[in-house]
C-alpha cells in the first residue's frame, strides 16, 4: 500500500469514526431522563396511528401545526414499545390513557424514535458541511449541534419544534450543497427534507422564500452568466433559477401529500387549516400565556425577546464563535469556501427576523436560527484557530487540533453541568441563570419537579400526601408524585410546592403569589437549584402549632420513641348516658414511626374495670401512623356511644397508643421521665348522669 492509499483508509476510517460518535453523542444527551412536561403530541400521535390502522385517512389531521412527522415517527416508536411488551398495534390509542406521564415507558419510546432521527439529521448536516467547508468547521458544527443545550431540550420531548429545526436545516444545506455543485439528487433531497419540514411546523415555508434568495444570489454572483445587462443573461439566469425553484417546490409538494394521509381525502380543508389556523393565526394573535421578560410580564415581548433568548441560550463557546464569523465574513473577500457561513447566517438572521414580527412569541419558535447560529460558529472558530495558526511556527502544527479539541472540551463541560435538565443553562459569559432569572421566564419544562415529587415519595405515608401547587395539572410533578395533587389554594393541603415559571408568571394562577410569600416567611423545608439558581421549592402546609386548634388541656407525653400526646379537647366532664363521648386527642411525631399504631380510647369505672372503648387508626382511619409527616399535628377524633346500660357515677377516661401487627402497646412517659403504667395515659374523670 503506498502513502496516498493509507492516507486515503486514514481518512475514511477517521470519517466514519467522526460520524459514528457525533450520531451517538447526538442521541445518547437526547434520551436521558427527564422528559418534558407536554403530553398534547404523545396523545396525538397515538391518534394518528390509530387512524392510520383503521384507514381513516381524514382523521390523520390532528392539528394544524400540522405536526405530521412527529407523529409518524413517536407513533412508530410506540408500536415498537407494543410489539415489545406482545401487545397488539391497535392497542396504541389506549397508551395515553394507561400512560399519561411524560417520563413513562411508551412516551420514552416515542422520544428515543424522535431522537434516532433527530441524530440522523445531525449526522446528516456534518456529511453535507463535509461538502461545503472543510473537515475540521463539520466535525465541530456536528459537535455543536449534538451539544446544544436548547436544542437537547426540545430534542428530548414529543414535539415539534426541534423536528423541523432538523429537517429545515439539513433542507437547506442540500440546497447550498446543490448551487454549488449542480448535482440534481442534491436538489431532489433538499426538496424532500423540505416537504418534511412543512409537514411538521408551518414557520417551515420560510424554506421557499429563502430557496428563492439563495438560488437568485447563488446565480446572480456566478460565473456562467455572462454579460449580465443583456437580455440572453437574464432570460438565462431568470430561466435556471424558475427551475430550480420549480424542481424543489415539486418535489416538497408531492412529499407533503404522499406522507400525509388527509391530503389525500381532503387537502383542501388540510391546507386551509395549516395556513389560516397555523401560520396566520400565529402571525396575528399572541400568546394566550404571559411571557416573562425583561422583569415584567408581558403579552407580546416585542423586537429584542428573541435576539436575547438567543445571546442567553447559546453558551459561552458558540456566542464568541458567531461573533468570529460575522467579524471574519465582514473582513475577507467573498469567496467559494465563505459562502456556505454567509448562506447559513442569512438562514438565521431572516429566521429570526420572520418570527419577530409573529405576534405569538415563545423561545422554542426560533430554534432553527440556532441550529444555523452552532454551524456559523464552529466555522468562525475554526477560522480563528486557523489564523492562530498560521502565525505560529510550523513546529506547533499540532496547536490547531488541540485548541479544536480544547473548544469542543469546554463546550461539552458547559452543558454536562446541567445535565439531564438542559433546559437550565443559560450563557455564563451574560451571568448565567443569576442574571437570566430576571430576564427571561426559566423552567419551561418543569425542570426540578419531578426531583420535587421525588422527595415527598419518600416522607411516611406518601399516597395519603395531599400538595398544593400553582399549576396542578403539571405532569412533571403529578405523574411523578405517589400522592394527591391539588390546587395551591386547595384546603386542607400538606404540603405547597412553589416552580420558579409560575412565581415569575404568577398572574396565571390566583392566590400563588399570596401563598408564596407565606412560605417565604416560614422558609421551604427543601428546594432544587440549576446553576445556582432555586427552581423549586416545598413549603409544609400541614398544621405545626397547637394554638391553632381549640384543646382543653395541654399536655407533653411521650408514646413510644416517635410520638407526643400535646393535649385533648372534650364537649364537657359532666356527661348524660343519652350521650356520646366525643373526644379529640392531638399527637405529634418527629416523622419517622413505620409502625401502623392504633389509638385505644377507654372508659373505666373506679375498679379499673373497662366499661366502653374505641379503638381504630387515627384520624378516623385516615391517618394511619406510618403517614405523619415531621412535626404535624394530628387531630384524631374518637366517639363513644351513649352509656345508656351504665350506671350513673364517675369514671375515667385514659388513651393509649399499640402496635397493630404485635398488639403491643406503646410505653408511655411523662415529661419527668416517670413511665405510666400499662403505658396508658390518663386524661380526666368524668360524671354520668342517668337521664
């Protein structure tokens, strides 16, 4: 083998190991837990399997959006996750339903098919930019692209925004791929992935209007076209690019209606849906939400909310290497190797530009700008690494890669560091979250909500745990928690957890503000912090003072290792035998008691002879001892029937506490220390009357 041969097996065995580990880079940081809160497109893609498998085409149209891809592919990866579990296809409109949350097994499969794909698409891009720029500016594009933190976090739900970010992307780099080399499969894919991208979002037709400038620039600027001011030129020139347009428009036309089934019994009312519903209606209405922004909450955020969710979501490598290329595109004369940055800074800068003047605002609208922004900085890093270079001795030819290697290092620690909750990270160069936290709304995914429901699955009795929360309806939290989620004003409540979104957004729920300054003042027992910023917090809400509670005598005695008698509150000491006894006792533990304790209430006459009793869990069975949480105070009613066979006289009421499963009882001491007898605690004597 000669040295252009094992130059040739060096560099093909290096590209296969570059493509292999940016596609598993890519897909490994987009299938770790945890999802995102949304569930709408896990429901619809089951619905759209479902109607694929009964053969109703027209009810393939689940939204306007029109989301056609997205639910192709999650649908595929749950009916892998059916045929795994040897179930049926057909079972797929029952996931949901049995499945709700966004971290269960079939939506994960859903994102792990979104993922592969997803993965693809970034590989995909790093073969494309092999084409137009070099080895060195693909290989850390790619690397930039796997790692960007935004796109990993809507990378990692069942979605539609980081879909057609892929697709858009690699659409138009086939497109650029094609103007310069005139291969037509180039400019079929790019119609094809172009046809893919409209089926899933429709910001998508920005593909059409940006094909129509690039190509008119592309030939306009080339060197076949002769004399431009004459007339043979421009019927030429007019003429190539109305066909290639044409071509391309074609090709996404008949991908658009081949994929989707309801183009194919109604495409009227398909298309209508998508433009008037989807496009327009975005253009022109706002948000129903408030967004945060600018440490004010607002309906439309206006020019700078994307130009500064962009310098705040690219991290502190990528911002620099933009700024690199437009100073580098600015500076050097226009040639073939710097049209493709020029061409990909366009895609973003009119991207971004288009959905500016949308009315209806939020950070994920604008993802494709920074799929275009990681590949417009990874070649103004290599440009200035390049420079470096050259400036350096030809005995440091080595510095290039290992400054490369050292960019891709610090980028990959920048994201690592949130890691799986990337939708934390926030551009350490502008402050990092410290400073983001008042600028832009944080927590778009629940992030921390889950690690929330995670601690209170692990206090006592955690199914009987009732919390209150701004947004009760959020999965993250309430398909993770064992217990009862209720409203944050819900009464009563034991718990309140407070999620940094809605405390910046707070005019979405009533009385959260109200209850968050309450928990401010008593200090949350536990929160979670990204970046060094809290994100959530838990407040108790169950009752820690007996003041609050009407109690006849207080008392301080000690049951067993973990638990308190604090006091009881009885009707009256003079009693009629027509009567019941009721008596409320109220205990207190430290939060640790496993046991299922019961509490015996008994009635004895001066023998010591029992005359009456209730036994049962506390609370009227409701709250068993194994559930009390750290320092609450259990009021625990018991009921004695009227004495109507006992004779009039005095009698003693005493409590007491035993071990269900052994029927031991639980020894009973004083606050001196003296134990009580049978470890039952007396509490009064009491006079029955005969009526």
């Amino acid at each position: 083998m000669d040295a252009t041969q094992a130059t040739v097996r060096q560099r093909g065995t290096a590209f296969w190991f570059s493509l292999v580990g940016i596609f598993l880079l890519a897909l490994s940081v987009r299938l770790s837990c945890p999802a995102s809160k949304y569930t709408v497109w896990y429901e619809r893609s089951a619905a759209f399997w479902d109607a694929l498998l009964s053969r109703n085409w027209a009810a393939t149209y689940q939204s306007y959006h029109p989301g056609v891809t997205t639910t192709w592919i999650a649908g595929a990866g749950m009916e892998l996750f059916l045929t795994a579990r040897g179930r049926p296809p057909t079972d797929i409109a029952q996931l949901p339903g049995e499945l709700p949350s966004p971290q269960g097994p079939a939506a994960r499969a859903a994102v792990a098919a979104l993922g592969v794909v997803t993965a693809g698409c970034i590989v995909l891009a790093y073969v494309l930019l092999l084409r137009s720029t070099n080895g060195t500016t693909a290989f850390v594009a790619g690397c930039f692209l796997a790692l960007d933190p935004f796109y990993i976090t809507h990378s990692k739900m069942i979605h539609v925004d980081a879909l057609v970010s892929s697709l858009m992307l690699v659409s138009a780099l086939f497109l650029l791929n094609y103007l310069r080399e005139s291969k037509a499969v180039q400019l079929v894919a790019s119609g094809v992935f172009g046809g893919l991208a409209l089926l899933t979002k429709s910001p998508a037709l920005f593909l059409i209007p940006y094909a129509g400038l690039v190509t008119t620039i592309a030939y306009v600027t080339g060197d076949d076209l002769g004399d431009l001011i004459s007339p043979p030129a421009w019927r030429h020139g007019i003429g190539k690019i109305a066909r290639t347009l044409t071509i391309w428009m074609l090709v996404a036309a008949s991908v658009f209606c081949i994929v989707w089934p309801a183009m194919w019994v109604q495409p009227v009312k398909a298309i209508s849906n998508m433009l008037m519903r989807g496009a327009l209606h975005h253009a022109e209405q706002a948000h129903p939400f408030p967004q945060f922004f600018l440490g004010r909450t607002v309906r439309d955020p206006g020019v700078l909310y994307y130009p500064v969710t962009l310098a705040w979501k690219t991290t502190l490598v990528t911002l620099p290497g933009i700024g690199l290329a437009i100073w580098f595109l600015i500076r050097r004369r226009q040639t073939d190797a710097s049209r493709t940055p020029w061409y990909v800074l366009a895609f973003a800068a009119a991207f971004l530009l288009q959905m500016t003047l949308s009315a209806k605002k939020t950070p994920r609208y604008v993802l494709p700008a920074f799929l275009a922004l990681d590949v417009v900085a990874a070649w103004g890093i290599v440009q200035a690494i390049q420079k470096l270079q050259d400036r350096r001795a030809s005995a440091a030819s080595n510095a290039a890669h290992v400054l490369t290697i050292g960019v891709l290092v610090i980028q990959a620690a920048v994201v690592f560091r949130v890691h799986p909750y990337y939708g934390t990270h926030h551009n350490l160069l502008l402050g990092g979250s410290r400073v983001a936290r008042s600028v832009l709304q944080l927590g778009d995914q629940g992030e921390g909500l889950d690690l929330a429901a995670r601690f209170l699955n692990e206090k006592p009795g955690a199914g009987f745990i009732t919390v209150g929360l701004c947004d009760p309806g959020n999965l993250m939290f309430r398909e993770n928690f064992a217990g009862v989620t209720k409203p944050i004003n819900h009464s009563p409540v034991d718990y309140r957890v407070f999620f940094v979104n809605d405390l910046q957004r707070s005019v979405r729920f009533a009385h959260c503000e109200e209850y968050w300054e309450a928990c401010e003042e008593d200090g949350p027992i536990w929160s979670a912090t990204f970046d060094h910023v809290p994100y959530v917090w838990i407040c108790r809400a169950y009752p820690q003072d007996l003041d609050s509670f009407a109690v006849d005598r207080q008392m301080n005695v000690h049951v067993g290792e973990h638990i308190d008698l604090l006091g009881y509150d009885i009707g009256s000491r003079a009693l009629s035998s027509s009567d019941p006894l009721t008596v409320t006792l109220f205990w207190r533990s430290n939060g640790q008691v496993t046991a299922d304790n019961h509490v015996f209430v008994h009635l004895q006459d001066t023998d010591r002879d029992l005359i009456a009793q209730d036994d049962g869990v506390p609370g009227g069975g409701k709250r068993p001892t194994w559930g009390w949480q750290e320092q609450e105070i259990i009021p625990d009613e018991h009921v004695i029937a009227p004495l109507r066979a006992v004779p009039a006289g005095t009698y003693t009421l005493s409590v007491g506490m035993y071990d269900y499963a052994t029927k031991a009882r639980l020894a009973a001491t004083e606050a001196d220390g003296s134990a009580l007898p049978a470890g039952r605690i007396p509490l009064l004597d009491l006079e029955l009357h005969s009526q």
